[in-house]
C-alpha cells in the first residue's frame, strides 16, 4: 500500500523552462569556463546546487576550488533569485490535479529538491502551493546533512509522517539521481519523467520501475 509520494521540483511538478540550470551555465561560465547546457543538465541535473557547480566544473578541473565554488554558487542563488522574479513559474500539466487525486486517496504528497530552503520557498509561493492543501510537505536540501543520491531527504520526510517502511513510498523525479535517491531510500517504485532534465534514454539508465511523460500517467502504475 502506498501512503507517500515524493516528487521533485523543477522538471518534474514545477514548468521553470530549466531556468535553473540555464542561470547555473550562466554563473559558471561567467566564472571563465564554456560549459554547454547539455552538460550543465547532464551532470547537474538533481543535486544540491553548491554540489552541482562543483561536478560540473570537475569536468574541466581535477580538483575544484571550494572558494571558487562557494563564490559562484552565491552568484547563482542571486541570479536565480532575480530570474524567478520576473519569470512565469507554472505547475507542470496535471501537476495539481494528481496532487488532488493522491490526496483524496489518503496518499501524502511531499516535494523534495535539491534547491535550498528559501528558493524552494519562494516557488512555492509563486504558484500558491500550502501546505495542508496542494501538498503535505517539503523537504529540501538545507534540510539534511547529506543529499542526493543519499536518501536523507526521503528519510526525513518519513520521519515527519511517522512512516517506518520505504516500500511505502514512491519517488518520482525528472532526473538520474532522483532515481538513485529513491532506490537509496529503499521506495518501493521509482518513476522517471520526461518533462524535466534528463531524456528517456538518460532516466533508462537508472532502471526506474517506470518512465511517464506526464503526471497524469502516474496514479494507474501506483
């Protein structure tokens, strides 16, 4: 029986258009390096951002400087902060309405993101997402000591909702390491989805149990 699903953000419930990581390719290569977005997406798609600009640099640089790092990745929480001001953040399709569905089913809805607490925060917002209505909960990156692929934040959200056994729970994500987080965490199923970072191809590689193309695919495979 399930009773939890946990989804990422960007990609897989929120339509940002990748601005995050078209801003993350802006920061870095702002920073003196040419890293195309493929690459951006393809090793950074998922992970805690400060993380992310660290592997994504590992491309080009043996051993990243952590000051480099740090400098660039407070330029990125700026930018995307900015971006997301001015830019229209949508639910992805059906996003809301199997949110509704699993709820009405007594089936708990929990976001989590590799994005820290106060960007997550600020989409929430943005789309009018509570929780108690449109979800149960968030659990972000700044929430736990180690993140994806590590399992914490699935862990942690668990924890908040008094559920002991994993194969309780079902994890859904736009990219590899959503998949890699969820099979960490012991879910029961992992769900790629094609909306967000990685390609069928890529999401395949990780042996999900299933790969949708919309939301609305979801509720007859759990």
């Amino acid at each position: 029986m399930v009773k939890m699903v946990v989804f990422d953000m960007a990609g897989t419930t929120v339509d940002e258009k990748n601005v995050v990581y078209k801003t993350l390719q802006k920061v870095i290569n702002e920073a003196g390096y040419n890293f195309s977005l493929t690459q951006v997406l393809t090793e950074g798609a998922g992970k805690e951002k400060l993380q992310a600009i660290k592997d994504i640099i590992a491309l080009e640089v043996a051993q990243p400087d952590d000051a480099a790092a740090n400098k660039i990745y407070s330029l990125f929480v700026y930018e995307l902060a900015t971006a997301y001001d001015s830019f229209e953040i949508k639910p992805q399709p059906a996003a809301e309405e199997t949110f509704q569905l699993l709820r009405d089913r007594n089936v708990l809805v929990v976001l989590n993101t590799g994005y820290n607490k106060k960007t997550a925060m600020s989409i929430l917002e943005k789309l009018g997402w509570q929780a108690g209505n449109q979800i149960d909960g968030l659990i972000t990156a700044t929430d736990v000591q180690n993140n994806r692929p590590n399992p914490d934040m699935i862990l942690l959200a668990m924890q908040k909702f008094g559920i002991e056994n994993a194969s309780e729970v079902v994890k859904v994500g736009d990219s590899i390491i959503d998949i890699e987080e969820g099979k960490n965490a012991g879910c029961s199923i992992t769900i790629g989805i094609t909306t967000g970072a990685h390609t069928y191809q890529q999401l395949a590689s990780a042996n999900p149990n299933n790969i949708i193309n919309n939301l609305c695919e979801l509720l007859p495979l759990i």
